[in-house]
C-alpha cells in the first residue's frame, strides 16, 4: 500500500505542477502545422516508441493530420540501425520523408536525448535536422527537458517530483498529455467511437 500511495501522490503533484501553457503551446504547434498541410513526425526509444505507434493512431484518426513515426516499420529502422548506425537512423529516415518546414517532430522521451552523456543520440541529430530545414520541434520530456528541450519551439516537461518514479511518471503523463492535445477543441477532428456511441 505504501508504494501504491507513493506513486499516486506523484501523479497527483505532477497534475498540480504541469505547465499549461506548454501544451497549449504544443496544440497551436501542431495546428499550425496542419493548416500548412504539413505532417506529424513522432520520435521516441524504448516506452517512447510504444508512445509513438499508439499516438500516430490518434493523430491520424482523430486530429487527421498525415502522421508517422520511423519506428513503426522494424525492417527498415533495423537496416539503418545495421549499416548506418544507431546514431543516425531518425535522421537518414527523416530525410527520406524530404522532412522540411511545413512539418513538426513530437519528441516523447524522458531525458529528452543528451550529447553530453550520449543518450538518445538518434533523437537528438534528428532534431538537429529538423531545426536545420525549418521544421517545428515539440516534445514531451522528463527531468531538464535534454536538447529536446533547448531545440524546442514548445516542450512540457513533467516535473521530476520523485527521483525513484522519474521514468515510470513521466512516460505516464506522456500519455496523458497526448491524449488531451488529440481531443483539444482546436485539434479535435473525428468523433471518437465512445464518444459517438448513443446511450440508450
């Protein structure tokens, strides 16, 4: 019990804490880049990957804006990784994709990715390269926010509010908060099947 109550006192400081202007900032973000009839790109590693298959289900469906994530197709995301390198198969990917200014990356990590101690370096030159064709870079991300969130043009970071739950939490609210930006009235496109489900 007492660790039941440990990590939903942490869910309930960090509900408290969000900021809610950087998600309103991410939902203009991608509006923005709906309207200019560009796509969606979602990066994540590990449960950030997870994240993005299920969030380019809602984006497609619900938002209808063109999305993607280079970690739904296995095949070629393990050719790159093979003869190119983990470092660089975001980006080889990406350019592939002819990413450019009308699009915007939605970054789910927890670190954010991090040169100094090489962490998620595939999601950082990928966002090197998204800042370098003008493309807009959003993220949500754990503990300083990582290069993610010093590249971003709109970032929520969770707040680290318990140093043992850190990855556990945070990819929580990712969740979360991609759900609420899907179903954001500004975004919001397609009845969900619950939604339109009448009651009887």
């Amino acid at each position: 019990m007492e660790f039941i109550k440990q990590y939903l006192d942490g869910v309930q400081e960090i509900t408290k804490n969000l900021d809610h202007d950087s998600i309103k900032n991410i939902v203009e973000l991608i509006a923005s880049a709906k309207e200019k009839g560009g796509r969606l790109f979602i990066l994540g590693v590990g449960g950030g990957a997870g994240h993005a298959s299920h969030a380019v289900n809602d984006f497609r469906k619900i938002v209808q804006i063109e999305t993607y994530a280079p970690t739904d197709n296995v095949s070629e995301l393990t050719a790159r990784i093979n003869d190119e390198g983990w470092n660089s198969c975001y980006a080889e990917w990406l350019k592939i994709s002819k990413i450019n200014s009308n699009d915007c990356i939605l970054v789910f990590s927890v670190g954010g990715g991090n040169l100094e101690h090489g962490l998620s370096l595939n999601i950082v030159e990928a966002l090197h390269l998204a800042k370098s064709v003008g493309a807009s870079i959003s993220g949500i991300v754990g503990r300083d926010g990582g290069e993610t969130a010093k590249l971003a043009n709109a970032c929520v970071i969770v707040p680290d509010v318990d140093h043992e739950l850190t990855t556990v939490l945070t990819e929580s609210f990712q969740a979360v908060i991609w759900h609420l930006i899907v179903s954001h009235p500004l975004l919001y496109s397609a009845s969900m099947k619950w939604e339109s489900v009448i009651k009887k």
